[in-house]
C-alpha cells in the first residue's frame, strides 16, 4: 500500500506472517511455518501522483526498513530488470537514465529479517521472515514534478518558504536544516527548524541569486542515529536591479529594485549616502555639461542590506551610469517618437522596445524573424507605429509591420516585396498620415497608400521619373512631398493622393535633404550645399536661407520644435529654423537624431537636452 502524502514521502507497511531459510544469495527459499506475525515497514523518500512513484530523470529513492524489534538483514529492490541488493535497514538505490527507459513499471522490494528462534538455521543466518511489496511506476523523462518548495512575499515583504510535512510510519520527524548558498558571494549558511514547522521566514533575502536546500531529520525509536533525507531545493534567480534616470530638473536618479525589504547604502566617488526610510533612490546634481557628452559616466556602488540585520547580507551591484544620457538601444540602433503618446521606440537587431518618456519606463518588446530592418516611422495623429523588415522569416519578403505603440501588438501586416531599397542613412520610404494612410515607395518610385488598420493597398501615384529619385519626403496632411532627380529638387502638390502638380525648383545641387516645418505648416526647408533653403509650400519659392556650420549637412528636423539638428564628420549642431542660430552643440561620431528636444545617437543613448538649449 501506498500513502500518498502531498507529493513527498510515502510509507508502507507490511505485516508477514511467514519465516523461511534461505541463502540470501540463492534463488531459492523453503518456507518454515511460524505463528507470530511479524510487522514490516518501508518509507520511501519518492515523488508521487497520489497512486504511482514518478520518476523523471536521474534520481535517488532513499529508504528506511524497520521490523520494529528484530534485525532487518537484507533487501532486494527491483525495477524493470535492474536489481538493487542492500544489507542496510537505510540508504538508498539510484535510478540512472541510461539504465531504465521510459515507461511503465513495478518497484519490488523483498526484505528479509532474522528470526531469532535459535535454530541451527537461524544460527548461520540461514533463517529468515520474507516479505514482498510493490509499487507502480511511471517513468517519464519529459515530464516536470512540481516544486517541492514553494515561495511567497509576506505582507511585509520577506521572503517565505513553505513545505509539506512528510508522513512515515517508523521514522521519527526530529526537525529540517535548511541550507542557504550564493556562490557569487561565497555565502552559506543554515537554520535548524523544528518538527511541527513547515515554513520558514528568511528576514537576510532580498531579491539576490541564491539557492535553498531542505532536508528532513528523522531518528528511529531507540536509536540515537540520525537520518538525513532531501526534500527539495528551490533556485532563486536575482529580483534585484539598479538603473539610472533623470528627472525634471536635470539631476541624476540612481534608482534600484527589489521585491524584498531591504535597506541601501550607495558609494560614490567614495563618500557614502544612505537613503531616509526604505525609499529605493536617491538623486544628484548633475554637473555642468561639458564636451564629451556621451561618454560622460559615473560610477556607483550601490550596497543592497538586509533590513533587520543589514551586516548579515550585503549584495553589492557596480554600476556605471551616463551623466546626461540614457542608454537603452545598442550600436546602430534606428528611433522614431511617437508625438500622442510621448514614447520613444529603439530598434535593434531583431528587436523594437518602447519607453515612456520622460522616465524612460520600459513599456514593451517586439522581437522579429528578421533582423534586416531598416524604416522605421510613427503616426502624428495615434498611437500606431510601422516598422520595416526584410527578408522577413515570415514569407522572406518584405513586410511592413503595423502596431500598437503602446502593447505593440500587430494590427495588420502589408507585404510591400515592391518597396524601394533603402540605401542612404537619411532617407525614408513610408510615411503615417493624419488622415490613417500609410505610404511607401516602390522601386519605381510609385507611392502606394494603404489602409493603416487594415493594411489593404487602396491606391497608387507614380512620379514618372527618368532616372530614380531620391529622398522622397510627404507631409503629416498627405498634401505636399518631395524628391530629387537627377540632382534637381522637385516639389509635388497631391489631391487625395493624385498628382495634380510636379515642379522644378531648379537648383541644378546635388544632394538635397527635405524637411517639413511643424511650426509652420506652408514652410518646407531644402538642405543643400551647406545651406538651409526655406520654401514657401504653396508656390516653391524660397522665403528665406541661412548657412549652415561648415562641413555639415541636416540630419532630421525636430517634429515639435522644428529646429534642425546638423551632423558634420565629429560634431553635431542643434539650430533655429528661423534664422540658423546655433542653440547647442557637441562631439558626436554617430548618427543622431532630435526628437521634442530628445537628442538620441545610434549607440542606443538619449537625453534630454532641453535645459542646455541657448535661449
């Protein structure tokens, strides 16, 4: 008979009323008839669905044999065709996957146990009680048993660890050990727990990596022998996290995070400051800008405590921090902002993550078949996002993606295997509308506009080029785009996506970079041979110039402000659309890109350079 306590020890009992002798080496025995019974036990340290022993993996069945008054000589545990012969009344058999296949068995156990009637047999250890138990098993290599140890937060945020009380029928519960390690750290300890406890509280956790082991301590009556069996272990992977942000006045947030009660002591630049209370940050005064912006760090150490005995337990975290930027892409990364939702979207390899801005909260993660994306754009009336993937694992074709900014969840799929290659840092092939299209750019330079919910292609427009053109601009209302050809700048009035006019402003420059002026709705700006060329949308003519640093060329236009941020080989320019003053500048070797007064590099950092704008 099997009891099936939870899922973690059994018993059995056996009660035998035969004796025989039998060479425990033969294969034979002769019964001798005897009158007294004689009680059996068998507790076994196994997991168990209620009826059957489950056993997924390498594994070993500790076990205990007792006839209570008289000596258990022997044993024999068997399995499938594996035979286990034991002359202990305690130990254990391992089951080892490349012996015992998966499927269905019996688990035998014959126990032997001296007489003791004085006989000549029973002299040469000839004489013996014989009992036989089994069991069924299923052996399933696939399968995963539950924890044996199970985890919750109390109320007031310690760590706390339950188990099943064991049931035996022999064996005496004299108490647990529970053992705690963290090789990081190289600390180890262990708590003695009573009997009628099947929980433990650890006031020294807070949210670090660390494993916990549980055995169960048993005696036998009139024995002062103790016996140790294994319950379980429960790996804790690490809660704890430390980030940078920075707040509304520019001053540094060093923040950490931990499910856990705790205290902190941070470290820096060698002088130490302890948080009031348990608050989980605490703030500097960021320190005057200076020329390397963006590889401007600090370093931290931030010292995580336990609460109620804080030089018990101390995890400590270095961290290195920028001063005015944040990281959160990687090199090469490709940004875009969402105007309604305030969010920022980084894509890199085969990934697209949304912050929240100003604090820079994680909101979602995207990851692709592909990581050959190269457009990405946001629309200036919702929440939805388009993202560029080529050679997609999808249909490896190239799609454009429509989410949700903020779950990023996909609304619809357009397969655009038509689009124009997108070859030049600078340019962009698809464009969101105010009135919910989407357009993108074949290769032959068509405009096709599809539905921004449905991704159905509801019309097209050709530009009827000569020789390819490139970066082709539209306008947030649909109504006005423009492109180079053969290094000519054309402007192109549209009616509801048809071409009701192209014309040449006649510039005869190669290299023309077009931008459309948020504060100001019928301005376009034309970058072109160190210039900035500020056209009148509505009949093409220049309404004012302004010459740009030297060595530079525009990069982006700011969808809010609509100042113009200006790269040269080592160095970035933030200036004024209205007359090209120089509002901020800084050494820069990358791509970069300004958004609502958000500087961000293709390194994968931000920041927020609007208190550093010259007024």
């Amino acid at each position: 008979m099997i009891k099936y306590v939870d899922y973690l020890l059994v018993y059995l009992l056996l009660l035998f009323v035969s004796s025989c002798d039998m060479p425990f080496d033969d294969s034979y025995h002769v019964e001798i008839p005897h009158q007294e019974s004689v009680p059996m036990s068998i507790d076994l340290n196994v997991i168990t669905n209620g009826q059957t022993i489950l056993i997924n993996g390498n594994s070993e069945i500790a076990f205990s044999l007792s006839a209570f008054d008289k000596n258990v000589s022997a044993a024999v545990f068997t399995l499938g065709s594996k035979k286990w012969e034991v002359k202990a009344s305690e130990g254990a058999i391992n089951i080892l996957q490349d012996e015992i296949p998966a499927g269905n068995y019996t688990l035998e156990c014959e126990m032997y146990v001296k007489t003791n009637t004085g006989s000549i047999a029973d002299q040469f250890d000839q004489e013996f009680y014989y009992g036989k138990m089994s069991w069924p098993v299923i052996v399933d290599y696939s399968i995963e048993t539950p924890e044996l140890i199970s985890q919750s937060i109390t109320n007031d945020k310690y760590l706390k660890l339950t188990w099943v009380k064991p049931m035996t029928n022999h064996l005496v519960l004299k108490g647990y050990r529970l053992w705690y390690s963290n090789d990081n750290i190289g600390d180890y300890r262990n708590v003695t727990i009573a009997p009628d406890q099947t929980s433990y509280i650890d006031r020294l956790y807070v949210g670090e990596k660390a494993e916990y082991s549980l055995v169960a301590l048993f005696g036998k009556e009139n024995s002062s022998s103790e016996i140790v069996w294994p319950m379980g272990t429960l790996k804790m992977e690490n809660k704890i996290n430390t980030y940078s942000t920075i707040d509304n006045n520019g001053n540094i947030v060093v923040n950490w995070e931990t499910p856990y009660r705790c205290k902190a002591v941070i470290t820096k630049d060698g002088k130490k400051y302890t948080p009031q209370g348990e608050e989980r940050y605490i703030t500097f005064a960021t320190p005057p800008i200076t020329e390397n912006i963006w590889s401007s760090f600090f370093e931290v150490l931030v010292q995580i405590q336990a609460y109620d005995e804080p030089n018990k337990n101390i995890i400590s975290r270095y961290s290195k921090f920028p001063y005015y930027a944040k990281q959160i892409g990687e090199p090469w990364s490709i940004f875009t902002w969402n105007k309604k939702e305030n969010v920022v979207y980084v894509q890199y390899s085969n990934k697209l993550i949304s912050y929240q801005l100003p604090d820079y909260k994680l909101i979602a993660t995207k990851d692709f078949n592909s990581s050959y994306i190269t457009d990405l754009c946001s629309s200036p009336t919702n929440e939805l996002v388009a993202i560029r993937v080529d050679n997609d694992g999808v249909n490896d074709k190239t799609n454009i993606y429509i989410l949700n900014g903020k779950s990023m969840s996909e609304v619809c799929r357009i397969e655009a295997n038509d689009m124009k290659y997108n070859g030049l840092g600078r340019q962009h092939l698809m464009y969101m509308t105010n009135d919910n299209k989407l357009v993108y750019f074949s290769g032959n330079m068509k405009g096709i506009v599809c539905n921004l919910y449905t991704g159905a292609k509801e019309k097209s427009f050709s530009l009827n080029t000569k020789y390819g053109t490139a970066y082709p601009t539209l306008s947030n209302d649909g109504k006005t785009m423009f492109y180079e050809e053969d290094n000519d700048p054309y402007m192109v009035k549209l009616d509801n996506y048809e071409v009701k006019e192209i014309k040449s402003l006649n510039n005869e420059r190669s290299g023309n970079f077009f931008m459309f002026n948020p504060q100001n709705n019928n301005e376009a700006m034309i970058d072109r041979d160190e210039k900035i060329y500020v056209v009148d949308v509505t009949t093409g003519n220049t309404v004012r110039e302004f010459a740009l640093p030297a060595t530079t060329g525009a990069s982006c236009c700011d969808p809010v402000s609509g100042y113009i941020l200006a790269s040269a080989q080592d160095r970035i320019y933030v200036i004024s659309s209205k007359d090209g003053a120089i509002l901020f500048q800084l050494p820069n070797n990358s791509r970069a890109l300004l958004m609502n007064n958000y500087l961000v590099s293709d390194y994968g950092l931000i920041m927020n350079i609007k208190n550093y704008l010259i007024k």
